[in-house]
C-alpha cells in the first residue's frame, strides 16, 4: 500500500533523460532466467486463475444431475462417437424466469453497489482530503486508524453493526433517549444496513486510492485559480478533481466490482427484499446444488463486470507507466 | 591537505612542460602537436590494454553503437563525449557487461571480454548515481566487492583502509550514504570500484549527480587520485569542460559512431567536421567555396562577406568546390580601422554587447546581414577605445585560426 | 481572531470518521465484558464469556486451522509476489505480459462468490484426474488463498522494487557478486519492509476470508470467520464480542509496533539527512578553500 510520494520535476526530467540515453531500460534482451521467473507466477496463475473461469463456463453450458459431480457432462461418448451437448437453459433461464427472480437481483445488485460507491465517494473524499493535507506525524497516525478496521475480520465488523442496530441497540436507544423517536425503528433487514454495512467495510478502498492521489496534487494550481478570481466549488471541480481523476476512478472501481457480488453483507444485515445476486449464487449452489446455474449466474455477473474491470486494469497500467518515468 | 593537492598539481604541471620540452618544434596546425598538448600514448610508447573492435550494439531498428574501434593505452583517461541518446553509455555498458553487444570484439589484455558476466569481468565501474548500497556503512561499501573474491580479513582491512586514505575519507567509515554529502558520496564510490584495483575504471557522468559549484574542485581531485593510482580510466560524459579538465584524450560521439578521436587541444583547435566544430566551444561557421589552392596558400571565397580568405596550407578539394569555414569567436580581432592585408577580414556594426565580467560577447551584424560572434577581453591595453554599439568594426583573423572542413 | 476554515473543516471530519469508524467496534468490546447474554443490555462487568472461549473446542480448533492456513499462504504469497515483482518491473515486454498484469490485478476487485466458486469447480474437476484434489482441506484452501494473495502482495512489492535504483543492482555485480548473491544481498535487504508489509497483509486476508474459503472448505476444515459467521447466523452471542474484542486487541496491537516503526524510521531518515546537511557544510568550506587556492595562481 503506497503511502503517498512527492514528485520531483528534476527526478523526472532526469528519468527522461536517462530512458532516452539508455533504451537498454525499455528494450530487455530476455534470458533463459528470466523466463524461469516468471514461470512459477504464470503457472500458478494460469492454473489457478483462468483455468478456473473456462471451468465455470463451461458447466454453466450443462445441466444439473443427481450425481457426483452434479452436472452433466459436455462430452459423452454414445455408441462410439463423441457428441459435445451444450445446454443454454440455463442463460435462458436466468432471462425468461417468470418471476423474474434473476434479472431483478442483478438490477438491485447493481443499484446497490452503484449507490454504495457514491456513498463511499462522497465520504471518503473529505476524508482522504483531511488525511492528505494534515502534518506528516498526525497524517501517519490518522492514516494507521483510518485503515485498522479493514485489518480486523469482515463478519466481526458486521457483526458489530448488527449489535448497534438492533431495535435495542445503541442507535435507536440513543435516538429515543434524545427524543427524536418514539419507538424503535426498524434498521436491521433493510436497504439502509445493507449501505451502512457496504461503506463501511469498503471505505479503506475508496480512501487509499484518493489519499496516494490527493497527496500528489500541485495544490499552488488551487492557489492560482483561486487569485485567478475561481469560486471555491469551481476550483474544487477544475482543479482538484482532474488531478485526482484516476484515484477516484480506481477507488470507485475498488468498491463497485467487489461489492456488486458481495455476499456476507447483504445476507448478514439485508432482509428479504435485498436479494443481491451474490447471495442467489450462493443459494443456487449450497442450498440448490444447482452448479450449472450458478455457473451460469457467475459468467453473466463476470460479463456484466468485464467493462468495470477493464477500466480498472487501464488505469492501474497508466498509474504503473507514470510511476515508470517518474523513477 | 590542500598544500598537498597544490604540491602535486604543480607537479603534474612540471611533468607536463617536460613531456613538451621534449617534443621537437613543429609546425603549427597539425593534429596532435599542438603546443601545451600532452604527448598522445603511442608518443609515450605505452601498452595498450582493452581493444574494441567493429563494436555494434542495436536495439531492435535503433543502432546505439555503430562499428565502433577504440584502443585505450595503460594509464590514460580517456573521454567518451556525446549529447545524450548518442550511444555512449551503451559503449559503457557494454563494457561493464551490462549490454551484450550485436556484435563486434572487446579484447582486454588480449583477453575476449564478450560473454564474460560482469561479476567476473576485471573492470569496475563508477555509476552516475555513484549506486552506494544504502544498508552498508562507508567500509562494507568499499569492502563489498574485496569480500567477493573472497580474500583474506586482513588483506581485505588493509586495502580498505588503504583506499579510504586515498579518498580522505578516514573519518567516515562507519558512516552510512544517506548521511554523506554528494562529493562525500562520489569519493567513497571512487574507492569502492578502485578498490578491486580493476584493470580499467570506467566512469558514468563522474560529475552528473554533483552540484555545480562542486564539480570544479572534484574535477581535478578525482584526477588526482585517478593519476596517483595509475589506473586506465575510461569516463563518459556529456558535459565538453568536464572532459577537457579530466581526460587525456576524447573521442566526440554522435549517432553510436566515433566523429574524432584526440586530446583536448586537438579537438578544440582542429575539428574534423562541422559537428565537432559546433558541439565543442561556439564556432561561427560560413559557408564558403574554395577558389584555388595550392601548397602554399588556399584562397576561399565566402558568401558572407567581400573579402576572401586565405589560408596558409592547401586543402584537398577540387577548386570551385564548397566548403565550411568555422571560426572561433576569441581568435576574431575587432578594430575601428581598416585592416591593411586584402584577404581576411570583414566589416560589420556591432549589434549587440554581451557582458560578461572578463570578456565582453560582441555580436556584428556583417554588410550582407549575417551576424558573427567574437569575444574580446575587457581591458583596452591599446587605448583605442573599446567598441561599442553601433560601431562600425572590422574583424579580422590570423590564417591559422581559420579551421577549413570540408564535411 | 479568525477562525482558519480549513484547519477547522479537517477535525470535524477526522472526529465524524473515526466516530464512524470505531463506535460499533467500541460497543463490540465494551460488551464482551458483560455479564449478561443479552448482547444489549448491560448488568456487570465479567470476563466470563472470555473464559467459556478458552474451552470452546470448535474455536480453538478453527483458530488453529486458519493459523495454519495464513501462515502458508502469507508465506507462499510473498515468494509468488516477490517473483512476479521481479518479473513486472526488471524483466519488461515479454510475451503475455499485459495477460500476466491482468492476472495480477483481477483477482483484488473480482467479487469473492466468482472467485470461490471457479477455484471450487476446478478443484472439483481436477480431482476427476488427480484425486489428491478431491480432499478439500487444508491444501486445497491454501492454494485458493495463495492465489488472492497473491494479487496484492505483488501489488505492495511491486511499488517497492519500482524504487530501487537498478544501479545498485548492477554496482554489485559489476563489484564481483553473482545474481543470487545480488538478490540476497543487495535486493532483499532493501525490499525487506514490502516483504514483511506484504506479509502481514496476506495473513490477515487469508485469516479473514470467508465466502472464497466456504465454497472450497470440506465438512472437516472449518476456519475461525466461517465460524463465526455460522455462528452469528445464529443470533448474537458475547463469546463472539470476546472473541472478536480479542482479534481487534491484537490488531491494534500490531498496528501500534508498526505505525512505531514507522515513525522511527522517519526519525532515522531525518537524522541522516542533518548529518549529511552538516558534512554538506565542511564541502562548502572546502569548496571555498579550494576556489582561493586556484584563482591566487590563476
């Protein structure tokens, strides 16, 4: 996790001068050891990670059966020929379901983890702001508490919220004892926990990213444009915002991806109308032992993230280009 | 210390004037025997020790190092000098071991350095960065590379302490880089690529991570000490002062080729091209055509100005032919009156007076609008009477100062 | 006096965050220590509930298990990180790289259910061909959090390496060390703190994972969050306020020694740079002496 880093012009310029005078350092003649580097994290990788997803795809192209495995096989082989049988019921069974179970819980998975990014956005800006233009000794300080939560254990956390917002909690004694209700509200089983939950656990995200960028921002150009005569909300959205552009990209894409198929939130405080699709997979595959059709769910949740991920990924290689010229 | 240095300095000046003394006068103008020149190494009859020959180095469709041959004689200084992107650091590196050349031979002591990994290559190497190991003190910096081949305690100590001697450094041996200053930190990485006593010492910008102000004492320190060890040292720079002080001979580098080799004098006085002309000092270049030449005299006839020049040498170029003159500005003479010779000379009015404490920058705007550069000293030992603006001037040069190139 | 606005705007935002940070964690720890079983209401203070986590069997065997797991996998996931740092900051554009780099990141922001149920599957599917893979325990669940990990160790040592200055590297190979020697020597000391970040970081992901972990998890392997997220399922209970007071202790506890090393090691550097600002000083003397020695014979 980076702590922030001053940029020198001399450095870079420097940096420039050096990639320009040394095309050694863009151009590597690879070596035998090289390559027996990067073998084991490629393998690993490779085995473990996108083996996996042409797995998934490719029982979510079968059908449940009672059997160990419990799918159906692509391949058979029946009176000596191969036949390769892909079933798409369960695509179209995700879209043509009559109650409409999936494709709602996709587009509340979506509202949820859409809003939650805003919300987590609008908090963490002011509080990656304050982290980044306080004294260095209180910033590290800040900085260390800001982020203990997310070392502590997730279900822990949420654990903590659910005893707080019981109608006996400390939210609703405290709101009764100063008279602003009278009787307990319900907050537990609501879209309100599900939110409180989602930007809690996931604000570390947002602030990370925006506090590295924040603490690279030139802020003489706040000064410029305020004696250029700026308006404080003007000079926040010209010139504060831009310069933080890719930490707020990034941090957002850090809590919508995650949080579109969070389970243990949702089913720990959500009630009965937060039906988010990663707790469908879960129910499709543990209480179901429907394996195709939570593959099937799982491929649909990936394709709809594959834009998200993306814009991710771009930005993480430009950040990773810039910091190539800056050292 | 500094009664030391200055001791030494004077000594180094006195060998210099005895290397002279034994020259035998010659004429004016030839390269490499040019008054106050050091004697070049095969002069000296030294040995020659690394070999490069036809060195080509390309990267993918861009060819850093083009056919490149290069003998360095045993104890010269020799300077690799070149704008940056001109290929230099990758001859460097090549040598080190840090680029694997496309093709070509390096021969050290008659030895093929091609295909030898640096960890086992007996030159050492000072970096730009001077790339101390930041969790070592000053000592196990210097003692890193005595421990890799793995000599004895003793000997290692005595060598350290040896070096830390050379450098003066004794008082900070148990210091760690970050807590040295930048000459502090460039002299322990000088002892630490001595220390292995490497056959040739290569240096990367030796000056390009110290301050300005600096780099004029360490220039001539780590000279000093270089000579004092006598070790063969092979610099790269782009910085043409820094060579000129510190090498003994340079090689100008441009596009991953070898434009001249020779000592500084040399290269200053007698460049053999346009570029060299231009990228050592400032030059006034006109372009000109000869009208005739022989053994004796050469007549060249300028577009710039009336007057013709003539030189007192031939050139080797069909008359008629096109050819560049260039002119350095402090060998122009500037006068209020018409100079008697026919040939030359030109006339001008002083545009421009650059003020620069011991010498004024005269810009003249010639009758055909072209503008020279000259430099004149700020002291009227004549009392003439300086020029000043709008002057009307006449420039004039010696035959020997104009430098004919004919490429 | 005025009042400076945004000096003023900083403290009630740090108050307002950390007052949403920590007031649920508070109420957590300040109940662990009641007497009563109701989560909510407080009698007296007790540190029974401490006392029945000690001779609950299932937590101290869940605790051992995820133990176990997140040392293997923290250490895993630092060498893998350490080599695929290499790999993407010294060894650049080799064939796949920019597949490498996706492979690296994805995992960070990919939502767990996707990420448990293709290891699951493929643990499932390999086991067809290599029984070994059939038992889902603790191998199985090492390897599937070796491979999140593994994202962010990269992450964390890749932004060390970056800093390194390559000369370093190459000063001692040119000064007779082999690369081994170079990476033990010289990289590895200097990577160290990523190392030991990335560590940390890693252990405390794989004690804290759970969806990934449920879905590979076999009936017999049951780590300390699916415990207690059976458990909370259940209802609230105090053991678990004890239990989770007890976690976020030895959090804290770890995060005070680093945030103290932190500091010292800015002290150190602020020390190291006085000292050289002083030996700074006696080169401008010099630098001075050396000027009028020259120019008197000039």
């Amino acid at each position: 996790m980076s702590t922030g880093f001053s940029v020198n012009m001399t450095y870079i310029r420097r940096a420039f001068q050096r990639r320009r005078k040394e095309p050694s350092m863009a151009v590597h003649n690879n070596t035998w050891r090289d390559y027996a580097l990067i073998f084991l994290p490629y393998v690993w990788m490779l085995i473990f990670f996108l083996l996996p997803f042409l797995i998934i795809f490719k029982i979510s192209l079968s059908v449940t059966e009672i059997a160990i495995p419990p799918y159906s096989p692509l391949v058979t082989f029946e009176e000596g020929a191969m036949q390769i049988i892909l079933h798409l019921e369960n695509y179209t069974s995700i879209f043509t379901d009559p109650d409409g179970t999936y494709i709602r819980s996709y587009l509340k998975s979506l509202q949820v983890a859409a809003f939650s990014t805003v919300f987590c956005l609008l908090i963490g800006y002011p509080i990656a702001w304050a982290l980044a233009t306080s004294k260095p000794a209180v910033r590290n300080v800040l900085f260390m508490l800001v982020i203990m939560p997310s070392w502590t254990s997730l279900v822990v956390r949420i654990y903590a919220w659910m005893t707080i917002m019981k109608k006996d909690g400390l939210i609703n004694d405290v709101l009764m004892a100063l008279g602003i209700i009278d009787s307990p509200i319900q907050m537990l089983q609501t879209d309100f926990a599900v939110y409180v939950g989602i930007v809690y656990c996931y604000l570390p995200y947002m602030v990370l990213p925006l506090f590295s960028a924040l603490m690279k921002v030139d802020y003489s150009l706040i000064e410029a444009a305020y004696d250029l005569g700026c308006r404080p909300v003007k000079t926040f959205f010209s010139t504060l915002v831009p310069q933080t552009k890719n930490g707020i990209i990034a941090g957002s894409m850090l809590v919508f991806i995650p949080a579109l198929g969070e389970y243990v939130i949702p089913e720990l405080l959500g009630g009965k109308s937060s039906i988010l699709i990663g707790r469908i997979l879960w129910q499709e595959f543990f209480n179901n032992r429907d394996w195709p059709l939570a593959s099937a769910v799982a491929i649909t949740m990936l394709v709809i993230l594959i834009i998200p991920i993306m814009i991710f990924y771009k930005i993480e290689r430009r950040e990773q280009e810039k910091l190539y010229a800056g050292k | 210390m500094t009664t030391e240095r200055a001791a030494a300095a004077q000594a180094a000046a006195e060998e210099n004037t005895a290397a002279q003394q034994n020259q035998p006068v010659k004429q004016m103008h030839l390269p490499g025997q040019l008054p106050g020149q050091k004697p070049t190494p095969q002069q000296q009859n030294r040995k020659p020790i690394l070999e490069i020959k036809h060195l080509t180095k390309q990267f993918e469709a861009f060819t850093a190092v083009n056919d490149v041959d290069l003998t360095l004689y045993q104890g010269e200084i020799f300077a690799l000098l070149g704008s940056s992107g001109c290929g230099k650091s990758t001859l460097l590196r090549m040598l080190a071991g840090f680029e694997t050349p496309t093709s070509g031979s390096i021969l050290l002591d008659g030895r093929e350095l091609i295909g030898v990994p640096p960890y086992k290559r007996p030159v050492n190497m000072m970096f730009q960065s001077y790339a101390l190991f930041p969790y070592m003190t000053v000592k196990q910096n210097i003692a890193f590379g005595l421990k890799q081949s793995k000599l004895p305690k003793a000997q290692i100590e005595e060598r350290v302490e040896k070096m830390l001697r050379l450098v003066h450094m004794e008082e900070y041996v148990d210091r760690k880089p970050y807590q040295l200053s930048g000459g502090q930190r460039q002299r322990v990485a000088l002892a630490r690529s001595l220390a292995k006593e490497p056959r040739v010492l290569l240096l990367d910008e030796p000056m390009g991570a110290l301050d300005k102000k600096l780099r004029e004492q360490m220039r001539l320190e780590l000279v000093d000490i270089i000579n004092s060890v006598g070790v063969t040292c092979l610099m790269v720079t782009h910085d043409q002062e820094e060579a000129m002080t510190m090498a003994d001979r340079i090689a100008i580098m441009d596009k991953g080729e070898f434009l001249q080799i020779g000592g500084p004098r040399e290269i200053y006085e007698n460049p053999n091209c346009r570029f060299c002309a231009e990228f050592i000092g400032s030059v006034n270049i006109f372009d000109c055509h000869l009208i005739t030449s022989n053994a004796a005299q050469s007549l060249i006839a300028s577009k710039d100005f009336k007057n013709n020049i003539e030189l007192t040498h031939d050139i080797d170029l069909a008359d008629g032919m096109p050819l560049t003159i260039a002119l350095r500005p402090e060998k122009i003479y500037i006068s209020h009156e018409e100079p008697e010779e026919k040939t030359n000379w030109c006339e001008g009015t002083v545009e421009n007076i650059a003020y620069l404490g011991d010498i004024s920058i005269y810009y003249v705007r010639l009758i055909g609008g072209r503008i020279v550069c000259a430099t004149l000293p700020n002291v009227d030992r004549f009392k003439t009477g300086l020029p000043t603006w709008d002057d009307h001037v006449y420039l004039s040069w010696d035959p020997e100062s104009c430098i004919a190139l004919t490429f | 006096m005025r009042v400076n606005k945004p000096a003023a705007a900083r403290l009630v935002i740090i108050i307002l965050t950390l007052v949403f940070l920590y007031l649920p964690i508070g109420t957590l720890i300040v109940y662990s220590f009641n007497e009563s079983k109701m989560v909510t209401v407080w009698t007296e203070a007790s540190l029974k509930w401490y006392g029945a986590l000690v001779h609950d069997k299932a937590i101290i065997d869940a605790v051992g298990i995820s133990l176990l797991i997140a040392v293997l996998t923290s250490c895993t996931a630092v060498v893998i990180g350490t080599l695929a740092a290499f790999v993407l900051v010294r060894v650049r554009s080799f064939k796949g790289e920019s597949a490498f780099v996706l492979f690296m990141t994805a995992p960070m922001v990919l939502p767990e259910v996707i990420t448990g149920l293709a290891l699951l599957l493929l643990f499932v599917t390999l086991g067809n061909v290599i029984p070994f893979f059939s038992d889902r325990g603790v191998i199985a669940i090492w390897i599937a959090h070796v491979t999140f990990c593994s994202a962010y160790t990269t992450v964390v040592i890749r932004s060390r390496f970056r800093e390194l200055d390559i000369s370093i590297e190459e000063a001692a190979m040119d000064l007779g060390a082999g690369p081994i020697k170079v990476f033990f020597a010289i990289i590895l000391p200097a990577i160290m703190p990523a190392e030991v970040a990335a560590f940390l970081l890693s252990f405390t992901m794989s004690m804290d994972d759970l969806v990934i972990t449920s879905f590979i998890a076999g009936p017999d392997s049951t780590t300390l969050p699916m415990l207690i997220f059976s458990s909370v399922r259940r209802g609230l209970s105090p053991e678990i306020n004890a239990l989770a007071t007890i976690i976020v202790a030895i959090v804290s506890v770890c995060t005070f020694f680093a945030w103290l090393s932190m500091t010292r090691k800015q002290k150190r550097m602020a020390a190291d740079r006085a000292k050289a600002a002083r030996a700074m000083l006696i080169e401008e003397k010099a630098v001075i002496e050396h000027r009028r020695l020259y120019k008197s014979k000039a």
